[in-house]
C-alpha cells in the first residue's frame, strides 16, 4: 500500500482488496510503506517529488522524533500523509469490509533500542519515539477518522530482550506479525542454502509471551513457508504465512513445488475455497432475541460501545451477526425511574420500565405494561423471574464467554495465507 501524497502511484489497492474480499470471499492484508522527502528541510509541504527525491528509508533528514510535535513541519507532513490514507480506508469502511493493517514495520530491524539497526524511518529515533508515533497513528485514524474496521498487526523481533520495547501495547495491538527471512542467514537447521522449513519455534512462543499469551502471531511475511510436519509437531501455531512476490515463492531454491503443494493440500492449512462467506452470513443474519444480563464484570463482552447503566446487553446465536454496524445493537436506553431497573422487561408490572434497544433505523421497544399474552410472545424479552434470575445470570454469562471463544477461535483459523499484499 503506497498512498502518500508526494510520490507514487496509485496501484488500485483499495479497488483490488474490494474484488478480493467480496468477488473471491478471500482475507485481505495490507502493510503502508510511507516515504518522506530525503532532502525534508528544504521541502515544501504539499509539493510532488519524483521516486528517486523520497525514501522510507533512513537517508533522509527528516526527523522522526518531531512526528507528534505540535507545530513542527514533520508533524505536519505526518498528518496529511494520515489524512489521505484514511480517505483510502474509507472506502473499505464502506464496503464493511475488514482490513488486517501492518503499518510502520520492521521497526527494530537489525536490533537495538535506540534505532541502530533501524532500516526505515519510523524506527531511527529508538523505541520509544516509535511507540508513541504508533499510538498517535492508532488514536488517529480510530478517533479522528473514525475508522473501526481495521485489525492491527505489529511487527516485533525477539533481538534481545528489549526488544519487547517496542511493543504498543495491548490496547493498540490486535496481532503480532514477524518477518521471516533465513534461507541465506540466521538459520536454525543446520543447512547454508535450500529451502528452510523450520517452524521458528522458538521465536514464536517468545512473540507469543510478549502478549502474555493472549495475542496471535503470524508469519506477516516470509522466503520459505515451513514444512507442515515440523508445525504440526513443534507446534508452533503461526495463524497465517504470507510469502513475498515474485522469486520467493517460486524459486526452488526457495520454496520448492513438492513443498508448497504438500501443506496447501494438508489439513492444517485453510485455504481459499474452505473459507465461509462470512460477508454473506453477516448481511443474512439479524440479531433476533435481546435479553437483560446484569453481571457488570460482563459488560465488555457486549456487542455495543454504549451502556447507558450496569448490565449488559446479550445477542442469542450468532455473535458474529451482530458485528456489521447495520445490524449492530448500537445503543442501550434506560427510560425507567429505578436504579437500575433490574427487572426490566418483566411481567412484574409495578416497576414500569422500558428499554430501549436502537439498532442501525430500527427501535425496538419492551415495556412492562404488557398483557399476559405479549409476554407469552414475545420472544425477544423472555426474561426469568426474580427466583431464577441469579442463576440465569451466571449461565448467560458462561454462555456468552464460550461463545466469544468459540467464534474468536474460528476466526484465527479463518486468518492465513491468503493476502492481497
């Protein structure tokens, strides 16, 4: 992906990962090599440079450190660059299409936490200037731009242990990625040429510790794809291989015919054509039954950014239905006088309360001035009585943790080979 605004051209990324994504039902990934002028102390902001006058690079006196300084010409050139790629991100917002987004890559390099062995830019100025350009890029295009369909994907190296160092964060982290490339160096096999099909499984489960084990790991790009025997039996659960175009995935000395034909013929490798239409399940799946959970320490698994008081709002079936934004239950209401209502819907009509659940420009309305009949019903407010409502609570709640794991589960092995870039 290479919107800039100086240099370049546009490759129809965002047109191609659209064909891919909804024509072909495939995943789409995309990491943004973003260039900066060489000579930037005499660059005009706004002015077009030919390829040869831009870099990504570290030969440029463009100083990174100076990325999120208010008023700094940098800063200003970092922000239009943000600008015109979230108009680009846009598009596939609006397409509700899913983005895995690798930007700033390959920060660390060849090692160090100053940048010493930075190859690009946005690493030169050390580890913790590249944390805080990350975030601010993060707090961007998430606030300001207001872009939610992306999964963020960092790469890390384990050089040393500081290396951890620059790491985001949880919070600013959805997948770690490692770029794999020891066919001619680094190697752990105990050959000097040929195709190298080791699992790497040692810098997997130490990537894997960086996010104290919650965090998936991919092979973000690779020379050779590792053999499927030695994932299967170091297990070492990379989520998904991406070789690089051109001669690393056809040169033998690479990635060999047999080799590529055996783990994407194997069982433990999920390919194109067994991928569901997942596009297709979300637009023809509604959420249907709403029900009143109040364990608030539950509350984060809701399938909503608004909880207008201390329980939770719970979506029977699917879970994954309700990720579209058409189809999300966006807002909740509390019209009752009540603390919290608890008993809202329910037959006890002496507690008067509604709630409201808006969702895309439908609202559906559950009121407790129901008659008999309305309660018998209506099956989206089936709510237990007071006796079993403890208990309803707690299974609600186990219900909604095994569905969430069940779903995220399917959802890492559904992220693999297939990418665009």
């Amino acid at each position: 992906m290479n919107y800039n605004t100086i240099s370049g051209w546009d490759d129809k990324t965002v047109e191609r990962i659209i064909d891919w994504v909804k024509t072909r039902g495939g995943i789409a990934a995309a990491c943004w090599h973003i260039k900066v002028p060489i000579d930037f102390e005499n660059y005009t902001i706004g002015e077009r440079l030919s390829a040869k006058l831009c870099t990504f690079k570290i030969d440029s006196n463009f100083q990174t450190d100076k990325c999120i300084i208010e008023g700094s010409k940098e800063k200003t050139y970092w922000d239009l660059q943000i600008e015109y790629l979230a108009t680009q991100l846009k598009k596939l917002q609006n397409e509700n299409i899913p983005l895995i987004f690798r930007p700033l890559h390959e920060a660390e390099g060849n090692g160090g936490i100053n940048g010493e062995g930075a190859w690009f830019w946005w690493g030169k100025s050390g580890a913790e200037t590249y944390v805080k350009i990350w975030k601010y890029l993060y707090n961007k295009l998430t606030q300001e731009y207001e872009l939610h369909n992306l999964i963020w994907e960092q790469n890390l190296y384990i050089h040393t242990a500081d290396s951890i160092k620059w790491y985001s964060g949880k919070d600013y982290v959805d997948i770690f990625g490692y770029d794999k490339y020891n066919v001619k160096n680094n190697r752990h096999d105990g050959k000097t040429s040929g195709p190298n099909l080791s699992a790497e499984t040692n810098i997997f489960y130490n990537l894997f510790k960086f996010g104290e084990n919650k965090k998936m790991v991919a092979l973000a790009e690779n020379d050779s794809i590792p053999g499927v025997n030695d994932l299967i039996t170091k297990k070492a659960g990379w989520l998904y291989f991406s070789p690089w175009y051109g001669d690393y995935l056809f040169d033998e000395n690479i990635n060999t015919k047999s080799d590529i034909k055996e783990i994407y013929t194997n069982d433990y490798c999920v390919t194109l054509e067994d991928l569901p239409n997942l596009l297709k399940d979300l637009e023809s799946t509604e959420c249907t039954k709403v029900k009143r959970i109040y364990d608030e320490k539950s509350c984060t698994l809701a399938p909503t950014k608004k909880v207008g008081f201390k329980c939770v709002l719970k979506i029977d079936g699917d879970i994954k239905s309700c990720i579209e934004e058409k189809k999300m239950c966006l807002e909740i209401k509390n019209d009752a006088n009540e603390d919290i209502c608890k008993n809202s819907p329910s037959s006890d009509n002496s507690k008067k309360c509604k709630l409201n659940v808006e969702k895309g420009n439908e609202c559906q309305e559950y009121n407790n001035n129901k008659d008999e009949n309305e309660e018998k019903n209506e099956e989206s407010t089936d709510i237990k009585n007071d006796n079993n409502q403890n208990n309803n609570s707690d299974n609600n709640e186990k219900n909604n943790d095994q569905e969430n794991n069940e779903y995220y589960y399917k959802l890492s092995l559904y992220l693999f080979v297939l990418f665009l870039l």
